[in-house]
C-alpha cells in the first residue's frame, strides 16, 4: 500500500509507464532544457505521448515549459521533487505495486467514453 502523498501524486500526474520513465529523465538531468523532439528521441515514444505527459506534469508543478515548447524539471515545491523521489525508487524496488496503482487510478477520459454508450436514465 502507498503512502497516502504518494498515492495521491500518482493519481493526480502519472498516468501511464511511459510518465514515470519521462518524470526519471527529466529528473537525472535537473538543469537540462529538453525539446519534445529530444524527449521523444530518447523515450522511443510518440510525439502524443510526451506532449501529454509534459501537459501533466506542467500542470502538476513538476516542469516548466516555454512558449517555444522546451521543458526544464521544475518542480514548483521541494515537496513534489520528493516524491517524485519516492516514486522512482518505489518503482525501482516494486514496479508492479506502482503500474497496479496506475491501472486503478479512475480515468476521466476512458469514463467518458464508456458515459457515451449508456441509455438516457441508465444509473452510471
């Protein structure tokens, strides 16, 4: 079981395995200015992949983006550097407790979706 913080910093940024692996690159290098193009690069990932994680996690306080779409690790409070600490080597030491914690995390989208094939008047 997580701690209570850190479920909750889960739930609110990382949405994904592909997040966490972002959020631990851009914590190996604190200084670094990465443009989604190199993050892309050096993930594998897609360009929707990181685009989405960085909006996340602009949006939690752990980046800072500029106008020009270059990132920077920020995080806007010492706390969230922490556990953002504690996630890494939570997921280092027990990686399947971090993903079932993802995977159960309620997703508004997905949600959403499914809300679009139900009746009129069906209960949710």
């Amino acid at each position: 079981m997580l701690h209570p913080d850190l479920l909750a910093f889960v739930r609110a940024s990382i949405r994904s395995v592909w997040a966490i692996e972002l959020l631990s690159l851009l914590r190996r290098e604190p200084g670094r200015v990465w443009t989604a193009e190199a993050l892309v690069q050096e993930m594998r990932a897609s360009q929707a992949v990181v685009a989405e994680v960085l909006a996340t996690f602009e949006t939690a306080g752990l980046v800072r983006c500029e106008p020009d779409g270059a990132c920077v690790y920020a995080p806007a409070a010492p706390a969230l550097d922490h556990l953002a600490g504690q996630l890494e080597q939570l997921y280092r030491e027990r990686p399947g407790t971090v993903i079932k914690t993802i995977l159960s995390t309620p997703n508004d989208k997905l949600q959403s979706f499914a809300d679009a094939f139900r009746f009129k008047g069906e209960p949710r």
